[in-house]
C-alpha cells in the first residue's frame, strides 16, 4: 500500500513526532536516531503497555507486548495486509535432544519439486519468544528465497539452562537433514538462519556439523547475532537505553540462561573471543544500528574474514535490533530481507558458489 492510501502511515513526521525525537536528541535517547518508520513502531510497542523487562520475571516478560505485536497494531490501523500471506504453513513437533519441540514449515507459493530448506532459530535470548512472534521473518525469507522454511523452537531458559536450547538447535538440524525429501527438499540444500540468540544458535549449529562430520550447511544468515559476552563494547555503551532490547536487558538474558558465570567463557557464547571459526560456509551477517549487539556482530564479520570465511556484512542506519521482521512497516528490513534471499538463493545454486564466495571476501 502506498503512502498516499487512506489509511497508510503518513510519510514524512508529524510535528509531534518531530518534538518528540528532538527532545529524544537533547535526552541522549537512542530512539532519537531511529528513522521515522522503526520509530514508530517502538513508539506503538510502548503504548501497549511494554514495561522493561530486566525488571519483570521470566513468566512476566513472556505475557508482555512484543515487537511482533506493535507491527500487528500499526498495520491495523493503516489498514495494511500482510505481504506474505500466501505462505503456507504446517505446525508439527520434531525431536529435540531431551524431548519433542515444536516446529513450523513455510511453504513458498507455487512450491513444487525439490525445493531448498532454510532452518531458521527464533531469537528471545534463549528465554522468551515462541514461533509466532518471529512468524514475519520466516514468511519473508520462505517467500523471497522461494525456500522451505522450518522454524524450530528450543528449550528455554530458566526452566532449561545452557546448553539446552543449543543441543536442541543440532537435533533440530540434524532433523532437518534426515526429513528433507519427506519436507519436499534435499539435504544437500540445506542453510541455517537465526535472529539473535537464534543466530548464534545458527552459527553453533554450522561449527557442530563441522566438528561432527554432519553434512554441512550451504549458507548462514545471522542476523544481530549474539556474538560474544563483552559488555562494554562501543554499542553496548552508546544503545545502554535503547529500545526494543537494551544492555540490562541482555545482562537480564544472560543471567536467566546460564548456570553461573562461568560459562560465558565457553566458546558457543564467546564466538568472537574463543570459537574456531574456520571452515564454516558462507555467511551473511546483518547489524542495527540502535543495538547493543552491533559492535559484537562487526566483530564477528572480521573474524569470520580472518578464519578464512566468505562473508556478506551490511550494518543498517536508523532501525532497532529485531527489525528484520518488520517488512511490512521498516523499509530496511525488506532491503535486509533482499539481501538474505539474495545470498541464499545464491548458495543453493551450485554454478554460483564459486562467485558468491569470490564477491563476498
């Protein structure tokens, strides 16, 4: 819908807005530099009544308004429909390492043949977020990268501390090898995707095929990846007050996650600091500006480079960690959603790996 529909968002701020992101300015808040299209929806998440959720218990944050849901509203009232909505989908469960999980598959429109698999991890730092607040992101990739998607939910924290949902993301995607024809796939077309703690999820899971000798995945796509447990990076300090996701709130995750402090040393948490990185496929990595993440994720990129890997970054100006999803509203996360599909379609034909990797380096 373009913005001269009647019920599309007005294109250019209005003068509260304006007053509000100028005093945002003064204030030192982040949002302030957000573009008016992200800003909008972190202004309508707050008025549904999101409250910090470092300050909340597990089971209130998971009752709270998402970002997820602040899109819903706004597309609701500029009478915007869903851009993916003939994406069909199935809810089946598959076998985590402990017990069965849930799972969503996405079919692209016009699915037919053997079709590529995207494995996609939801974020929600390992202890918030189901399959449908991250509904969007496997819509747009299933739909751009005309890929069958399958979603996959892992145990959460505090009821299932680390490593369990990261031993349920290598049973989801040794799953995904076993089932891939029965999916309508081939395991040999096979990438991982992840948002988040769901991206470090992804790249986990690749460094575990690697390590045991499992068919390895054709491509990752982390987007804000959870990269490493340094809190006092660059983004951590100038996004401390950010929104939707904040350093407290990442301090919140973390300590709800883990079994003591210890663990941050493990090399599946400190990807950048103590992970082998080399022989991985490769990779795209997407960052936001208005991120605690973002420094980590570039760091990320680097290391990957110097381990040998192909690698895609691109950093986004003025939008929030968890934008990807927000196609529909935020005009750079279906510039973001491009470039996934891009890269993805890429992997999964054979005559241009050879040029996706040359161009990447």
């Amino acid at each position: 819908m373009s913005s001269t529909d009647e019920h599309a968002p007005p294109p250019t701020p209005t003068f509260g807005e304006r007053v509000t992101r100028i005093l945002g300015a003064v204030s030192g808040d982040p949002i302030a530099r957000a573009e008016i299209d992200m800003a909008r929806v972190l202004e309508e998440l707050k008025a549904l009544g999101a409250e910090p959720i470092e300050d909340l218990t597990p089971d209130e944050a998971r009752r709270q308004p998402t970002p997820a849901d602040a899109v819903s509203s706004l597309m609701a009232k500029y009478g915007i429909a869903e851009s993916c909505g003939d994406i069909r989908t199935r809810d089946l469960s598959y076998p985590g390492a402990e017990r069965p999980l849930a799972a969503r598959i996405y079919y692209p429109p016009h699915a037919g043949g053997t079709l590529p698999i995207v494995a996609y991890y939801p974020g929600g730092g390992w202890v918030l977020a189901d399959l449908d607040d991250y509904d969007a992101s496997a819509r747009a990739i299933a739909a751009r990268a005309g890929a069958v998607v399958v979603s996959f939910e892992t145990r959460k924290a505090p009821e299932h501390k680390f490593p369990a949902a990261h031993d349920d993301a290598v049973a989801a995607y040794r799953w995904t090898l076993e089932q891939a024809e029965t999916l309508g796939g081939a395991p040999e077309l096979v990438a991982l995707a992840g948002e988040s703690a769901g991206g470090n999820l992804a790249i986990n899971v690749a460094i575990a095929a690697r390590d045991r000798e499992m068919l390895p995945p054709v491509h990752l796509a982390l987007i804000y990846p959870l990269a490493g447990v340094d809190m006092n990076t660059p983004s951590f300090r100038i996004n401390e007050f950010a929104r939707p996701v904040n350093a407290a709130m990442i301090g919140w995750y973390l300590g709800h996650a883990l079994l003591g402090v210890d663990q941050k040393e493990d090399p599946r948490l400190d990807l950048v600091g103590r992970a082998d990185l080399s022989g991985l496929p490769p990779t795209t990595i997407l960052t936001a500006e208005i991120d605690p993440l973002r420094s980590e994720g570039l760091e990320l990129a680097g290391r990957l480079r110097s381990s040998g890997v192909a690698v895609n970054a691109i950093d986004f100006e003025g939008v929030a960690h968890g934008f990807f999803g927000m196609g529909d509203l935020v005009r750079h996360a279906r510039s973001a959603q491009e470039i996934v599909a891009r890269d993805l379609v890429a992997s999964f034909a054979p005559a241009e790996r050879g040029a996706r990797a040359g161009r990447a380096i």
